[in-house]
C-alpha cells in the first residue's frame, strides 16, 4: 500500500500527552500496521497512575517508550511491503487489479496476530482489564473481537480522508455527490458531472472491497470470538463509539459531521518545532540561500525506485546554491560527497520543515509529510512512487503548494532542475502554501488537547452511547429509504390503477348510455 500512516503518531499523542480524569484508567492501544512509518511520533511519555498497554507489530524506539506504558511486539502478521511495490506502481484498470491482490496479502497478514503466541497469551490472561480500546484502524475487523473480549468501547485512529467504511462505522452521511469518501477517488475539485460519476464507481468498489473483507474476515472472527461467547461479527462493530481522523476543513471539501467524528489533521505537530540537534542546526543557520530538505520517507527504498533516480537528484541538488538535508537508507553509500549536502540516516522532519530557513520540501508526497510542510508553510516538489501518494501530489499540483514530477524512464535531471527552480524562485507556491498554514492552524483548541478532550469524554461516559448517530445500525435499505420509496411507489402503482379503473368505469358508464340513447333515437 504505501501509504504514509501515523497511528501510532496519533494514538500516543491521544493518550499520553496529558493525564486521563479517572485515575488507574486500562487503554488498550492495538496497532497492527506494518509501515515504519506508522512509528514517526513526537511526544513525551509522561503519565503517571495509568495503565497502558501497547500491542504492535513493528518495535517502539526506547525513547517512545515510558515505565507506565506496557509494549508487546508481535513476530506474526508483519506485511512484506517490498514485495508488493512493483504492484503498487502499475496504472490504470491494471493498478485496481493490483491494488485487490495487495487487499487480500494485507488481510492474511493481518489475521496472523490473533495467532501470535504473544497475543493468545494476551488474550487468556483474566487479569487484563481495559476502560477503552485505541484501534489504528488498517482493514482489520476482526479485532474489535478484542473490545468484546474485554467489554470496552473502541475508538478508531484513521490517517486520512474519511472513506467509506469509517463513515459507516461512526454512522456518518457518505455525501457522494460532492465530497470524496474512498481512496481511489481523492479529488481537490469536488463538482460537476465527471467527478460525481468517478466517485460513485469509486464508491462502488470500496464497498465492494468491504464485502470481500466481510467474508474473507468473518469466519476468522468466529474462530477467535465464537458466538456462544460473544457478540457476532456485525454486532462487534457497533464498538466503535469515536473516530479520530487526520483532516481539518480547510483542506476541502466541507462535509457534515456526526458528534463521534473529531479531525484531528496535524496531531503529531507542535506550533513551535523543537531545537534540531546541533550539527543540524548549524548546517542549516548557515545557509545563506536557504534550505532543501530531501527525504523519501520510510516506506520508499532505494531498490524501489528506477535505475539511477537519486543520481540524478543528487546531480541537480548539489549545483544549487541551496544547502540540501537529505535523509538516505544508508549514510555509507551515498551518491556523491557534495559540500552543500548534509546526509543522515535520521533527520527529524516535522522539525526541519518547521524552521524558518527551510525553503522547499523534495519529497515521495506521502501524507504525513504532505500535511507537516503545509502545516508549517513549505512548498513542495514531489517524485510519487506508489499507493496514495500519486493521489496525494495531484492536490498539491492543484492547490499550486508545488510540482510533481513523473518517476518513470522520461525523468530527467533538466525536467528535476526545472520543477525545483519554478518552486523555489517563483512566489506564487509559497505563498499559497503559507495563506493555507494559516488556516490549517487557526483552531479554537490545541489539536492535542481537543482529540485528549473527546477521549477522556469516551472513558467518562463509558463509550458515550449518547453521541452514536442512528444510522449506525441502519441497514442499506433503511439509512437510503429505498423502503420507502418502494412503499410510495406501490401506493402510487396502486392510485394509478384506481384512477384507471375508475376512469375506464366511468367511460364504459358514459359511453355504454350514449348508445343506448343513440339506438333508442
């Protein structure tokens, strides 16, 4: 998949930024993603008197960690993503293709942790005991078994848009006609006939993806959770009392929202960035012409991308005047030793993009950094290589916060020269990014201390059964009236022919004394 998720970001910041008002709370957080960069968090671990267990696949950095925190890693259900990359990177009918193949990989990894000894451990132990279960939510509902497991209500960290599936979750209006609900449809320019129609076949295949998970998933469910014990697959679902998701209005478009549905876009970011380390920092203070910071993230590997593709970045960077931090795979195979380059293995990123001296964001266009350099006001050039970060660039390119370029035989250094010159020199992309930092930033509450507000809320009202929309546990027919439409067309069917009849009635009466009348003169 690809895609640049921050549960794990999002969850801590939820949960340990400050204390929760019911002393000696159990949170579960359960994050079952494979992508590293799920583990790009900036926060403090610093709760006392809370108990918080974290379930993961992939390992916490130490310095995430903290002594009232509780973390069991996984050694099954991790997803080979480098496996899957060349599928991720077709086009057209084929990348649907693909992209269904990669769906099904996903959903096998993910059934592979209920069996993980760690977690059948987990799972026996009667001495656990949770007030509230954080999901990082990615395909895998079978785990709301464990809400049911322990009897706690669930909140979901989705790092995206809000598509179909979490709408029907917390019971929100899917709104097709004008507002993208799935990723296979992410769209700046929400009306006319085009979009409505793309995004209803768009629509049409998530909800079709729900139904293959649906049973691919159930009996996995009822294996873990047997019916005689808990609630049924559909029924466990109904946990999910909270969906915090990384959007604000102000990226577009403006769509209702049920109380249980809180944006949370930019949780893992701090107004003011911390100090960068010291050697970073006077590499970056001295820069005269300013700063290009360079980095592919986690997810993207050099294996991943075409033959001598960083060669030619690095060809074009290292004649700019700029100073470049670049991160790479691996400090001790670079491709070349210019002066005005600085590369590490590790650079804090939401900290780089945050200094003032930093004049241009060169990156994969994954979410998390998409959103951290729009937060501070960065543009951006970006090389998409697959999942949603092709999606990701073409809002950028149509906001006008920067250029994306094509990784593909056609890549160029001069076409790479070109777009990273047309950002830098040209006004318009910096200061359209910066108006929408203003916007993206101008809330009534810190981010983190709205999203700890509506979590705590959870914990004090024990799931806040109050809060759930009724659409919730509609069905199809029900939440699209397609009942009573039927009722209304049947009663109309039914006037109709009483008129007809009535009418003919009436002719035959008519017509039948006029003869009559007719023969007798």
């Amino acid at each position: 998949m690809g895609r640049t998720f921050n549960c794990i970001l999002l969850v801590t910041a939820f949960i340990i930024i400050r204390p929760l008002p019911s002393d000696g709370a159990n949170i579960l957080v359960f994050l079952p993603s494979f992508s590293p960069s799920h583990l790009i968090i900036e926060t403090a671990v610093a709760e006392k008197g809370h108990n918080i267990t974290v379930i993961s696949v992939l390992p916490l950095r130490p310095d995430w960690l903290h002594p009232s925190v509780k973390h069991i890693q996984l050694t099954l259900g991790n997803f080979d993503m480098d496996a899957t990359v060349h599928l991720c990177q077709s086009k057209g009918f084929r990348r649907i293709f693909n992209g269904l193949a990669i769906f099904g990989d996903i959903f096998r990894s993910l059934v592979e942790t209920l069996d993980d000894p760690e977690m059948q451990e987990f799972m026996k132990n009667p001495g656990n005991n949770f007030d509230l279960m954080i999901l990082g939510y990615i395909y895998g509902d079978i785990f709301f078994g464990l809400a049911e497991l322990f009897n706690c209500p669930v909140a979901l960290v989705w790092p995206n848009i809000a598509i179909s599936q979490i709408l029907q979750f917390i019971g929100n209006p899917l709104e097709i006609t004008y507002t993208s609900s799935t990723m296979f449809h992410i769209s700046v320019e929400s009306k006319g006939f085009m979009f409505r129609i793309t995004n209803l076949f768009a629509v049409m295949l998530d909800l079709l993806i729900s139904l293959w998970q649906h049973y691919f998933m159930k009996p996995i469910y009822e294996k873990h959770f047997p019916s005689d014990r808990y609630a049924s697959y559909e029924k466990a679902k109904e946990r999910v009392t909270m969906v915090l998701f990384s959007h604000h209005f102000s990226e577009k478009p403006v769509r209702p929202l049920v109380p249980g549905l809180i944006e949370i876009g930019g949780i893992h970011l701090n107004e003011e960035p911390k100090p960068l380390p010291k050697d970073i920092e006077d590499f970056v203070t001295s820069a005269k012409h300013g700063v290009i910071f360079f980095s592919l993230g986690t997810n993207v590997k050099t294996t991943h991308l075409q033959p001598q593709t960083l060669e030619k970045i690095y060809n074009v960077l290292s004649k700019l005047p700029q100073k470049v931090l670049w991160k790479c795979d691996d400090e001790s195979k670079v491709p070349g030793n210019s002066s005005n380059i600085l590369f590490r293995k590790w650079m804090p990123q939401a900290d780089i993009l945050g200094h003032p001296n930093v004049k241009l964001f060169f990156g994969h266009g994954g979410k998390g950094g998409i959103t951290e350099a729009k937060f501070y006001g960065v543009p951006m050039v970006g090389l998409p290589i697959f999942g949603d970060q092709p999606m990701n660039m073409e809002e950028v390119v149509q906001k006008a916060y920067g250029l994306s370029l094509n990784h593909d035989r056609t890549l160029s250094e001069e076409l790479i020269l070109n777009a990273v010159k047309e950002v830098l020199e040209n006004n318009t992309y910096t200061n359209n990014v910066k108006k929408f930092s203003n916007l993206y930033r101008d809330r009534p509450l810190k981010i983190k201390d709205n999203a700890v507000y509506w979590l705590e809320y959870l914990i004090r009202y024990k799931g806040a059964p109050h809060l759930q929309s009724p659409l919730k546990t509609m069905s199809f027919v029900e939440a699209n009236n397609l009942d009573v439409f039927a009722c209304l067309f049947v009663g109309l069917y039914l006037v109709f022919q009483i008129m007809k009849f009535s009418a003919k009635l009436v002719f035959r009466l008519v017509c039948g004394t006029s003869r009559q009348k007719t023969k007798k003169d």
